[in-house]
C-alpha cells in the first residue's frame, strides 16, 4: 500500500523462461485444490504497463522527519490525501489498472466465478478494474486502512475487508489466486513471513506480491531518501531467503526508486 515509484522493467511482462517455473491456469478444479498444488516461484513483473511516474525526490527526502513518517504509517487521510509529504497527495481513480489487471487474469488463467483477493487493496480500484475486464470474476480485497476502505469505489462496496496481511480472515485454499503488492513490506521481517504464510495457505501458490527492493547502494540510498512506510527491505537475494523460508512459493517481482 505505497505510492508506486518508477519501475524498473517497463514493457510486456516478463514471462519465466524455464516451462516449469510458469503458472498453471486455475479454475481447473474445486478451489481447496490450490493447497495440493506446488508451483515454483518465477520473477515476473505484472506491473509492467503501469504509467510511470516522476517521483520529486529532494522534496521527500528534505520533507522527511519521525513525525511525518508516523503519520503516514497511520494509513489515513493524510497518507491518501493530504499533502505530497505523507503520501500519494490524492489517491483517485483513473483506470491506470486496467491494463494491470488484464496481465494478473492472463497469467493466472483467471474466469467467470474464479475468485481472487488483493492483500493491500486501499480503496480498491485493482479490484474494481479486475471485475471489469473479467466479467464475473468474484474480485475482493483487504487493507489496514479504515480510511481507505471507507472512500472506496462504488463497485467494490461490500467486498473489501478491514484487516492486517498477517492475518487473513479467509479459510485455506479459498482463492484462485492472491496478489499483494507494495504491502507486506509495512511488516517487520516476522510480520513479512507471517504474511507470506498467510498468502500461501489462501492460494498454495497462485500469487504474486510486490516489494521495495534494489540491485546496487545507489538505489539503495535513493530508496531510503524516499520511503515513508515500509519496515522491511532488502536486495532482491535477501527477499528470496525471505520467501523461501516463509514457504511462499508464488511469483515476485520488486519496486526499485530510480
């Protein structure tokens, strides 16, 4: 639940190479079927046609200060809404998802009556726009944020949850597949396996979550001049030891500040 920094990778997704590594299309039987399946991990990246966007990163870095950074993690008004400083600046809809939800259903195979949550939804428009181009998908999400959820979309009212990554109120195997992007790093490291866990027991394996991350010190430290929330961060070899020793077995794919 972070303002998007500009990504690395712009383009088609990547696609994994090795043909065991790719996800078998769901659906193909009951959804408690998703625990029995294993799927190995792949690094692809389904934000790949998200718009990019100019981050002002001297201003972040100068505006910056403990009392900033705690009223962001609040998740409220002002990380949404209110001034640059403690977040998106305004969080509104504008059909920027569109494009990465028609790549989240290709690639997981997704169709009418499948159902899919979004870990972090904020005010929903990912699951809005997932019901959109897939007609009768069964689209629900879940965030921390009582603000968010209360000023959501009007099409996703009654299908979003209050509630913590950590702990998911939904049964095992109950989802064709779970994304979680720009999330679960809000946790500490246990809280980032707790998550994990969580997010494998929903769908065995069908996910896909987004992290802060960086491939060199300079990102590095670009990285820090700009993050407000997060509590865990790591190169992309720490977030694999990270992965495997949470069990996840889903794909990844990293938020580098550039």
């Amino acid at each position: 639940m972070l303002g998007i920094p500009r990504l690395r990778g712009a383009g088609a997704a990547i696609r994994p190479k090795d043909p065991h590594a790719a996800i078998d299309p769901v659906g193909r039987g009951p959804i408690s079927d998703c625990t029995q399946r294993s799927i190995a991990m792949a690094e692809v990246n389904l934000l790949a046609r998200l718009p990019r966007v100019r981050r002002n990163l001297t201003a972040r870095a100068e505006a910056k200060n403990p009392e900033v950074i705690a009223v962001s993690r609040k998740f409220g008004q002002e990380y949404f809404d209110g001034p640059r400083e403690y977040g998106y600046g305004g969080y509104r809809y504008d059909g920027r998802w569109i494009p990465i939800a028609e790549d989240i259903v290709a690639h997981f195979g997704l169709k009418s009556g499948d159902r899919i949550l979004d870990v972090g939804c904020a005010k929903g428009f990912l699951v809005k726009d997932l019901m959109k181009v897939c007609p009768g998908l069964e689209a629900f999400g879940i965030d921390i944020s009582e603000y968010a959820l209360m000023h959501c979309e009007p099409e996703v009212v009654g299908r979003l949850h209050l509630g913590s990554c950590e702990h998911l109120p939904f049964p095992s195997g109950s989802f064709n597949a779970v994304v979680s992007i720009n999330t679960i790093h809000n946790q500490d490291r246990p809280g980032v396996i707790r998550a994990l866990k969580e997010i494998q027991r929903l769908a065995g394996g069908k996910a896909y979550v987004q992290v802060d991350s960086y491939h060199s010190e300079e990102q590095r430290r670009l990285f820090l001049d700009w993050v407000l929330t997060a509590n865990f961060h790591d190169y992309p070899d720490g977030w694999r030891k990270v992965f495997a020793e949470a069990g996840y077995t889903g794909d990844y794919y990293w938020t580098v500040v550039e």
